[in-house]
C-alpha cells in the first residue's frame, strides 16, 4: 500500500476574488487579486507549507476556474488526485470586502449548487482515507447531499479503522487523527440543502453536527460554531460538550480572548492572543488548522500546539490573501520567539511594518471562503 497521506482533507474549493484595496466597499473596488479558496482546502496547503504530505477531496466545476484550481494546488504541493469536475455547476467564486481589523463581509457565489457539496461516497478512496494520519472534515460538508453521506461515509470508516488498530500501532503512538472542523455557515442551510424538509437550519444542523462529532478525534470552533454543535456558548461550557460528544480534544476559538483547548486526559492550554497589525482576518483559522495537524503530526504536547497554531494564524491575519498567504516553519518560529506579529509581506519574504492593517490581537479565529 502506498504511503500514508499525513493530511488529507475533504470539502469546499472554490475561487477567491479579493480587492487589491483595503477600506474600501466592493462597489467602488477598482482592482482583484484571484487566489484559491475554500476553507479545507487553505488548510491542506498550510500543512504542505510546513512540510507534510497533504491531499484535498473536492470538486470543481468543469470550467477554467476549475482550471485554475488544479494548477494552485500543484503550485503549493498538494495532491489534487481526487479534485474532479463536475459539469452541471460552475466552480464557486467568492467575494470580500476587506476592513481592518475585524470586518470582513463575504459574498459567496455557490449557486444553483456548488460542485464541492456533488462529492458522492462511492466515488471515495476509503483506503486513503482510513490510512492518513490525519483527515479533516468540516460542518459545510454535512449540509446536503450527496456531500453528507459521502462526508459521514468517510467518518465512519475511520472509526472503523481506528478501532481496528492493532496494540503495537498505538503503543508507537502512529497518529490517527479525525479532526471535525465546526465550519458554521447557515446560507448554506437552507431548507432546500438539508434533506428536502422546510424546518430549515436551526433543527437540522445540530444533529448533523452530532453524528459528526460521534466520530471525531478532534473538534475545532469558534463560539458560535460550538454553540450550533453542543448548544454552549461559554467556552469551557462548550470544551466539555464536545468532549462528552466524544472527541479527546476540543480547541474554541475565541478572537481576542485567544485560543482554549480541553483534552479528555484533563489537560487544558489557555494560549492568550498576539499582537498582530490585521489587514485581512480571512484564512487565520485555516492557518491555525494546518498548523494544529503539524503539530498533532508532530506529537507535540497541547499548549504547544495551540501556541504554534495561534502564531501561524496571526502570521495569515497580517497578509491580504489566504491561500498564498500560510507560512512557512521558520515564519512561524520567528513570530513565536518575537512574541508578536512585527511585519507583513509574502510568505518567505521579509516583511515591512504593515501600514494596512490596524494594531490588534487575534486568536486565529478567522473565518476563510
């Protein structure tokens, strides 16, 4: 069997137009920048920015966005084996507006359906997906078929295979990873994209987040995500829902307040947030997300993988794009060891003050397309 991915992860993809102008609304913006996008996506590259091996399940539209896509995703080192096109829907493009520090209004083109929710469970490598060390999911994924069963298919056949782990296998503490990406979106459930029922988002989602959770090692969130999920808003509230919903490690993000993560085995890491000067909050969470897989990947203890992870996603929060934006290791290393973020520019390059952006803290809670 070929070697094990160390990140795959499955759903969204699509196509970031964002405006070259920052405080400025999109109808007087004069200028774009095309990036990828697509919240699971952004988080496979942020792996492969720190050197893991990582793969996306997704769809695109057969189009030349789609195109586009397929040539990105080999540009950041990620295997877009199982990006296939579907012809009946255009690949989605995605809109913002950009208002530092903490405004930044989405405009989501996914209509009449987006090719990412067409992912169909018999069309899945389930041997790939049993053996990654770690497989992200998110909560978009759940809300329509065929992209529920399929997500929930996958789900399922890692519980199998980690129950199936043999005692040698977890005594050399080989990670098997099921990491559930909360990913609250409510356009995206309508009546119409849940299970043809009119009851709308609000009944449907969090049961589908439930039978998600069942399954999962890993749960990550914001507040109001968690609160869609288990029903709790306080943060330590919230920790031990998750964790009574069966996952060993529940992380809530929190902005400004930092990063909170609870481990089954009673651990708790409280990592307060850095100084950062935002320009685009957008693709911190999924920068925070690639790094907590290198981190898990790497066995490193709770507190510092939630210290990385917050870095990593401050790092984002002080570029424009996201995609292009994830740092690399040494990015990383440096703003831990500075203790704040002191500089923006292309990832790799040195960075300038950021004129841009406004002086403030994140928790790597931003949301990307």
């Amino acid at each position: 069997m070929p070697e094990p991915y160390d990140v795959i992860t499955m759903g969204r993809i699509g196509v970031d137009i964002y405006p070259l102008q920052t405080g400025v609304p999109l109808a007087r913006v004069e200028t774009f920048g095309k990036f990828l996008g697509g919240s699971p996506t952004n988080v496979a590259v942020a792996a492969a920015r720190l050197g893991r091996r990582t793969a996306v399940v997704t769809r695109t539209g057969k189009d030349a966005f789609g195109d586009y896509l397929h040539q990105a995703l080999g540009e950041f080192g990620v295997d877009d084996r199982w990006v296939t096109p579907v012809a009946e829907y255009p690949t989605p493009v995605t809109f913002c507006e950009i208002f530092p520090p903490d405004d930044f209004p989405l405009y989501f083109y996914r209509q009449p359906k987006a090719p990412d929710l067409e992912i169909h469970a018999e069309e899945l490598d389930l041997d790939a997906v049993r053996a990654a060390r770690v497989f992200w999911m998110t909560g978009t994924g759940l809300c329509a078929e065929p992209s529920r069963s399929a997500t929930l298919t996958a789900l399922r056949a890692r519980s199998a295979a980690r129950a199936a782990e043999d005692g040698a296998a977890r005594a050399a503490g080989t990670p098997h990873t099921t990491v559930f990406d909360l990913d609250w979106r409510p356009m995206f459930w309508d009546g119409s994209q849940t299970d043809g029922q009119t009851d709308g988002h609000t009944s449907t989602a969090p049961a589908r987040y439930r039978e998600a959770l069942a399954h999962a090692t890993v749960a990550v969130g914001n507040l109001d995500e968690c609160e869609i999920a288990t029903g709790e808003r306080e943060p330590h509230a919230a920790a031990r829902a998750l964790l009574a919903a069966g996952v060993e490690l529940a992380v809530v993000k929190q902005g400004p307040e930092g990063v909170l993560a609870v481990h089954r085995d009673g651990t708790t890491a409280r990592i307060p947030p850095l100084p950062v000067d935002v320009v685009n909050g957008l693709g911190a969470g999924d920068a925070f997300g690639g790094a907590l897989c290198h981190g898990l990947l790497a066995g490193w203890e709770t507190e510092r993988v939630m210290r990385y992870a917050n870095a990593a996603g401050a790092i984002v929060a002080s570029r424009l794009a996201c995609s292009s934006a994830m740092p690399f290791p040494y990015e990383v290393e440096q703003v831990l060891a500075a203790g704040a973020v002191t500089g923006t520019g292309e990832p790799g390059e040195p960075g300038a003050p950021g004129a841009l952006g406004t002086t403030t803290e994140t928790g790597a809670t931003g949301a990307a397309p």
